[in-house]
C-alpha cells in the first residue's frame, strides 16, 4: 500500500493523513470485495522493517490499526469478510494482538479472506518455516510451504504495487514464484476499487505457463 507519504507530502499534509487516507482506500476496497469473486486480498500494512520509521510515524500507523478493527469489524462480520493476519504478529502491542484475535474470532466464518500482513517480513516468514520444516525431518518445497503463514490461503496469483515502486520489498517472495505482477503508478490513497477491476482484467489476458511453453 505504497505512497501515502507522498500523497501527503504533494499536498503539504502530515504523513498521517496520508495514513488515514491510506485506511479509507482499504475500506473502499473491502467494501468492493464481493463482486470481484476474490478468495482472498492480501494487503501489505506494515512490514518488519517499518519499525525503522520514527516512533511518531509508527504510533500513528498503530492507532490507525486499532481504529479501523474497532470501526470496521461489524462490517466485516456482516459481509462475512474473513480476517486473517500474517506476520509476527503475536509481538505486536498485547491490545492490538486482543483485538485480532477477536476479529479473527468473530470473521472465522466469512467467505472472502482480507489478509493483512503485520510485521511481517518475507524472509523471516521463509527462514521460520524452514526451522518447522527442519524440525519434522522433512525439508521440502511441499513442507516449506505447509509452515508458511499464507499456508491455509490459496496460492498468490496477482500481485499489485502502487506508487511507481518496481520492487517486492520482502512482500510474499515464495508465494510470488509464478505470481502476475502489475505496478501502477498510482498512490494508495489514489487507488481505487476500478485500478483492482483494471488489474484484475490485465490478468485474465495474461497467459501463465509456469515454466512449459
Ligand atoms: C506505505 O506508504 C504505507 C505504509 C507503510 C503503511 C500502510 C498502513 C496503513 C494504510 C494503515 C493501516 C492498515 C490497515 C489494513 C488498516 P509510505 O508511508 O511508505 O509512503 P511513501 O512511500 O509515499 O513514503
């Protein structure tokens, strides 16, 4: 959910805002979710690296997170949107990790999963999985796979980064292997549920051949 720093800054406004506008854009696509037959939307919210931003910044983004769970949770239960979170999450403030795990709790019977992703780091993800791998005595891509976080989710087909950036920034790099990807250069804030339908038609004209011809 890349650009909410330069939404804001274009426009003379505090990061946060550019945050907050960030949370709107989410919500709209949430709220869009249904018709678009997705199984799952995963958004990158804040990665293991984050931590790195002034504490002002993160603090921010925390409450942001409080927020949205407080105010948007009836919704979810409502649309029957399934929570899922991943990332090493369960270090998060101990507030935050209560109230995912009620969100969780109440979601678990929706249909279309939003996955956030929450100091999460794709390479801690890989390495932690191989350990559990490593442990049951059977290291393979099929048991690598069965330890990732994303491993009840089903497999990543598109992945879509906005704001110009032409990197993957420790986002989902196994699931990505035979992924699609799209880069706009809109900003989060910007994004709306029509750039998820355009992404989502540029996929269907994609030809995926996993490696044969
Ligand atoms: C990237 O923009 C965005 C983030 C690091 C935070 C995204 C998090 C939220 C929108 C808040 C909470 C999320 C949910 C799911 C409620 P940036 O700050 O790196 O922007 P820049 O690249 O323009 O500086």
């Amino acid at each position: 959910m890349d650009g909410n720093g330069r939404w804001a800054k274009k426009r003379a406004l505090p990061r946060a805002v550019g945050h907050q506008r960030g949370v709107e854009a989410v919500r709209r696509l949430v709220r869009a979710l249904e018709p678009t037959g997705l199984e799952c939307l995963t958004l990158y919210a804040f990665s293991s690296e984050n931590w790195k931003r002034p504490d002002e910044e993160v603090d921010d983004l925390m409450n942001l997170m409080r927020r949205f769970i407080r105010s948007d949770l009836p919704e979810f239960v409502a649309n029957k949107v399934k929570l899922k979170i991943i990332g090493d999450w369960q270090s998060l403030a101990p507030d935050i990790v209560a109230m995912l795990e009620d969100a969780l709790a109440q979601t678990a019977n929706g249909n279309q999963t939003l996955a956030v992703a929450l100091n999460y780091g794709a390479q801690h993800e890989i390495a932690r999985a191989a350990a559990k791998a490593a442990a049951s005595g059977a290291v393979s891509i099929e048991t690598i796979a069965a330890h990732l976080d994303t491993a009840d989710l089903p497999p990543l087909d598109l992945l879509i980064r906005t704001s110009g950036e032409i990197r993957l920034s420790n986002f989902l790099l196994w699931q990505a292997a035979y992924a699609e990807m799209i880069f706009v250069d809109t900003l989060w804030p910007d994004f709306e549920p029509a750039h998820l339908m355009q992404a989502l038609d540029d996929f269907a004209r994609r030809e995926r051949r996993y490696g044969g011809r």
